[in-house]
C-alpha cells in the first residue's frame, strides 16, 4: 500500500506526495496506488493505441498534440491526453480508437502489453534546468497541488528528488536502463531541444515510426501548428470548452497552463548565477555514467 510523504523546509516549502514501492509519486493518482497500478499493467491495449511518457513539463503535452494529429491525419487541437495515473481504466476502456495516452510513470508502470510489443509509445526528455523552471511555475498556477513554497525551496526541494514523481535524475536512468535492455520496437525516444532545433525531421520520424504516411505539404502543416509560438496563440481559440473541464477545474487561470513560452534557455531568467552553480555541481556528478546529453541554451 502507499504512504503519504510531507516535507517542509523551515522556510514554509511543503510538499506532499504519495509513496509507493520506493517511489514518490502525484496524490491525484486515486486510492492507494497498489489497485489502481494493477488495473493499469492489466489493461487491455490495443494495436493502435499510443502512449505519452516523459518527467512532468518535459514536452508531454506537445508530443501528445503532434502524434495526435498524425494518427488523426487532421491538423486539429484536441486538448490534453487522458493520463493512465489519474482516470478509471474503466472508462479508457471505452474510449474510441486511436487512443492517446500520457504518463509521468517509467517503463515498468506501463500495461504488460505495452511491455511486450504492443501498441507505440514516445519517451521524451528535456534538460533539468528548463524543466524546473516549468515545472515551478505549473504549480503555481494549479489550485490544488502537492507543492506550496518560493522558488528557492522548490530547487531545493527539486535538486534532492523530493518532488512530484520524484527524482529527474531517477527517471532518465530509469528509461536509460530500458533503452539499453529492452528490445522490442515500440518505444521512440525524443529530446525536446532537439525537437525544437528541428521539429519538422522528428515530425517526419514520429510518422514514420506510428505507420503513417502523410505527403510533404502535410507534414510541414503539423509541423507549423505545432511550433510553440503557434500553439500559445490558437490553442485555446480551438479547444472545445468541455475537453478543458478537468484542466478548468484545478487552475487558477481557467484555462490551459500547458504551453508557456516552450524556449531552451528560459532557466536564465530564474536560477541566480549562485543557484546555477550549485545545480551545476550535482548534475555533473549525477550524470557522470549518463549515456546522454542536453543542450542548455
């Protein structure tokens, strides 16, 4: 069964998370983890269903609306994914194909079949320090949230794994470990400075890799509806009202806190130069047997 885990700093950060097998993890995740983890290896995939996996704020949303819209073949906004953390598989049983699915979770927490070769599923990353800047400012604007407190005692708090869902660090070893061991053909790994770098190549790798072939001038269309800069101004013109409800519900704006500015490098405007310094130290020695790297800027 899990654990309620509260943290608080003497300055007032506070941050409450449910604990599972070793793992910290988001208290929207209904009941006491074990049951609703075990409908989730149990349910029932299907050849076309696809799968969203990242660390928070790593670019969940945006892969999302891509693959989206090449499953669809319709350049469309359709909202945010149904997460396997937070909704009754019961009713992501019923859900019409193809499905689009999101998680904060590593490769152990999908479905079993997903596990054995079925279905697509996109893991992407994004550096730690864009990340946290992200994710800080996410918080702040929900209502209901696990964490309360400055920027300051969130980097704190963020730099020692004590967050929601845990450990940055934790989670790219995880899904290194996965890269390097499983073998099947159904994960894509993505970076997100990559993908902003040059998002019509992953684009055209992510069709490729779901089966789906589109002509060049469709997808250069997916492309530009999916540059940030486009996003932030049509998004919420072209979501319908009803598929924002849940979103609607827990922010303070009353509307998507998804997309802000999406920029490599924001980070600048928030880290102090003695705050870079010391996030710098711990990820050189974290990342010192990492297979990976990440552009900053």
């Amino acid at each position: 069964m899990c654990e309620w885990v509260e943290e608080t700093d003497p300055d007032g950060t506070h941050l409450k998370t449910k604990k599972y097998e070793g793992k910290l993890y988001v208290s929207l995740i209904p009941g006491n983890i074990k049951d609703h983890l075990e409908k989730v290896e149990a349910m029932e995939v299907r050849d076309d269903d696809t799968f969203i996996m990242s660390y928070p704020k790593s670019g969940t949303h945006w892969v999302f609306t891509i693959a989206s819209m090449l499953r669809s073949g319709k350049s469309t906004y359709i909202g945010s994914p149904h997460f396997l953390e937070y909704n009754d598989i019961d009713m992501l049983d019923k859900l019409p194909s193809p499905r689009l699915f999101a998680s904060h979770m590593t490769f152990d927490r999908l479905p079993r079949q997903v596990r054995e070769g079925k279905g697509k599923a996109f893991v992407v990353s994004r550096n730690p320090k864009d990340v946290a800047v992200s994710l800080f400012l996410f918080l702040q604007k929900l209502t209901k949230t696990d964490f309360h407190g400055s920027w300051e005692g969130f980097l704190r708090f963020y730099a020692e794994g004590k967050m929601v869902y845990g450990s940055w660090f934790d989670t790219l070893f995880a899904w290194e470990k996965t890269k390097t061991t499983y073998k099947g053909d159904n994960l894509m790994y993505l970076v997100y400075e990559d993908m902003k770098q040059d998002l019509l190549s992953d684009v055209t790798k992510m069709a490729s890799f779901l089966g789906v072939t589109y002509d060049k001038e469709f997808l250069e269309e997916v492309t530009d509806r999916c540059t940030f800069k486009t996003m932030a101004k049509t998004i919420m013109e072209e979501i319908k009202p009803q598929e924002q409800d849940f979103i609607k519900r827990v922010s303070e704006e009353k509307k998507l806190p998804i997309y802000r500015k999406g920029e490599v490098g924001d980070w600048k405007n928030y880290f102090t130069v003695a705050q870079s310094e010391t996030f710098d130290k711990i990820y050189e020695e974290r990342m010192k047997d990492a297979k990976c790297t990440f552009r900053f800027q």
